[in-house]
C-alpha cells in the first residue's frame, strides 16, 4: 500500500490488518466471511483504540487465532483504557511507577501484571506488528497470471497426495 494514493480495501478477517488502514484515504477492512466493513472509525468503535495502536492492543490481550501470548490478566476494555492514557506499550512499560499511582480501578495489581510481563508484551508487540518497509522494486511488484499447466498440478497433486477431487476434475479435462 505504500505510495498507493487511492482508497485501499483489505479482505480479511484478521483484525491485525487493521493498522494497516491509513488515515485521510477511506481505507477499509472488509470482513468478507460476515460481509462487514470497518473504516477507522468503526475500528476505534470495535476495539476502543485506534488503528496505529492495534500492535500495543495486541500486546496486550494477546491473540489466540494467532498464537500471541499477550499479558495475563489484562483483557479488552483494560487494553483499551490503558492505551488511552498512554499512547503506545513503550510508553507504558516505561511509565509502571505512573500507572501503579494512576487514579484507575486496580492500578497497582495492572502495574504488577506489566511488570511480570513486559517481555512477553514487547515479543507480543512484534508478532503483532505487520512489517511494512520492505522495499520490492517494481518489477517484483508486477504479478501476472501465466497458463495453467493442468499436468505440473496433477503431479503434484499425485506427490503430495492432495486434492482426489481437483485430479479427477482435470484428468477428465485432459483426456
């Protein structure tokens, strides 16, 4: 998406993309399975966060579709308030003495919770964090569809021992 100037629709029911969604371009986030689109409105709406902070949210609630551990004891709606008041886990992680004297309900024992995990909230973060700076030069951005070759799939097929049905489908065709 980088340098792409128009609205951008991602397909996908991985809420991880969701940072990907670029302010002031009407991206969208388009759940196809239920048919729902989130802008980065809805998102806010859904999560309690903004799309930039999903890596810090993801942090810490962690992610079980994609084995992202996160920090025990800290669900949604206490991800969501912490990372209202401090913007990122950084920020956070960095501020423990803050968070422990902070006027919110079990601050201390939240302070505690970080404290044990902050490792594992900081390798969540990168798990979380979709890498965006690879620089692909334009020829590897050009993707084409070639012929297929019905014999190169059935062999393979045949060598991995998948796909019974897609086989009998094209060696009909190919008769």
């Amino acid at each position: 998406m980088h340098g792409h100037e128009g609205p951008v629709t991602i397909a996908s029911s991985d809420k991880d993309l969701a940072q990907l969604l670029r302010e002031d371009h009407d991206d969208t986030l388009w759940d196809f399975g239920r048919d729902v689109r989130y802008d980065r409105q809805a998102i806010q709406a859904k999560f309690g966060v903004r799309c930039e902070q999903i890596p810090d949210y993801l942090a810490l609630v962690g992610d079980t579709v994609d084995n992202i551990p996160g920090v025990a004891g800290i669900g949604a709606k206490r991800a969501a308030t912490l990372l209202a008041h401090w913007a990122t886990l950084d920020a956070l992680l960095n501020d423990l003495d803050g968070l422990a004297g902070a006027d919110l309900r079990g601050a201390k024992g939240l302070a505690d919770k970080l404290a044990a995990g902050q490792a594992q909230a900081r390798l969540s973060k990168r798990l979380a964090t979709i890498v965006t700076d690879i620089d692909l030069s334009s020829a590897a951005r050009v993707v084409e569809r070639g012929p297929v070759d019905d014999q190169a799939l059935v062999d393979l097929c045949e060598r991995v021992g998948a796909g019974r049905g897609l086989r009998k489908k094209l060696s009909v065709a190919t008769v």
